[in-house]
C-alpha cells in the first residue's frame, strides 16, 4: 500500500501510530495498551483511556489491524488486537517520513515564555513542582533501563533485542537530567531577581 492508495482521511493519527508501534512487538488488548502507555512508551505520547479505545475501533475498521475475541487468563474475554500487513507498511511509512518539529507541542514550555506573569512566589513553585515530577520520572526511567540491560544486555555490547527501547529510555534520561539542570538555573534566576527588586516585591 503506497501514499497514493492511502487518503489522508484514511491514515492512522499520531496516537493511531503510536498504538501500531506497541503493536507491533505483540498483540494486545485495549487494557495491556493503556497500561503500556503508562510506562515506557507513554513517556513519548500521552493518551487517555477512551481516546486509546476510539482510535483501536478507527485502526481495524480501516484494516490496519485485526482482533479478535480471546479468553481471559482470570476474568472476561476480550479483545485482542493484532497489527496487520497494511498497518506495518503505514507504521514503516510514518516513522521513513520527516517530522515537523515546529508543530511540536509542549505546556510546559509554553508556560515558562511568560513566568514574568506568575504572582510573587507562584513560579517558584511552578518549577519546584515540575523539578519534584521530572525527579520522580528520572528514577523510574534509569530503573526501566536497568532491568532492560540486565535482561538483554548493554546497548553497546551489540547484541541486544530491545535496542531501540534502550536507545529510546536513554533519550528521556538525557531529556529529563536537562529540564533538571535547567529548573536549578530558572530558579537561581528568579532568586536573583527577588533579590534586586527587594522585599516590596514580595
């Protein structure tokens, strides 16, 4: 199925893609997805329950992927979802295709362009906030990679099945220690400044 086939209305959207990802390594349920979303996967694309649940009944009704009802281990049947040749053409297709990063979008972000509206002593708090978050992200993401080289190896050693997973939890690492490095600058910043304008400020 080339891009000429596939009509812009009929192609997976991002989540739509994302769900194709998981997909693609095991079959799964609407439940094992959304558990998947919390951990490892999710880091790169949140997604609450009910749009997870849309976008499977959009991807088998345009056949990209295909369930079926399946016995559960302890509990009810369900539906088990499994990614089908045209969704790993357009899954392949998606990630050859170039990403428009200047429609990348981030609260965070778009908060801090104007901390200079944050009454007194609010901002401060804003970042510690975020800073006590992206800590608590931290350690689970160097713990996720632990048990990942344990299991498989290190990346560099070449051999591992799950590199790009540990490639993709490296990344975050990376991310994360950075937003870290620069909420301590932010809040040194603002500490600064506090101190300049004097006590009236506050």
């Amino acid at each position: 199925m080339n891009k000429a086939q596939r009509s812009a209305d009929d192609a997976p959207s991002i989540l739509g893609f994302a769900i194709l990802q998981l997909l693609s390594r095991m079959p799964a349920s609407g439940y094992d997805l959304k558990d998947r979303f919390q951990s490892s996967l999710g880091r790169g694309w949140h997604a609450y329950d009910t749009q997870i649940y849309r976008e499977l009944k959009r991807l088998e009704a345009a056949g990209f992927t295909a369930g079926e009802i399946v016995k559960g281990r302890s509990g009810p049947q369900r539906r088990l979802y499994t990614i089908t040749d045209r969704g790993l053409d357009a899954l392949r297709e998606w990630l050859c295709s170039p990403i428009d990063f200047s429609k990348t979008k981030e609260e965070f972000l778009l908060r801090i362009w104007t901390l200079e509206l944050f009454p007194p002593g609010e901002a401060e708090e804003f970042l510690v906030r975020a800073r006590h978050e992206w800590h608590s992200q931290l350690q689970h993401q160097q713990a996720s990679l632990r048990t990942l080289n344990d299991s498989y190896g290190d990346v560099d050693e070449g051999s591992s099945d799950v590199f790009a997973r540990q490639l993709g939890i490296e990344l975050t690492i990376a991310l994360t220690k950075a937003r870290l490095k620069w909420i301590e600058r932010a809040l040194k910043v603002l500490a600064a400044r506090a101190a300049a304008s004097g006590p009236e400020s506050h």
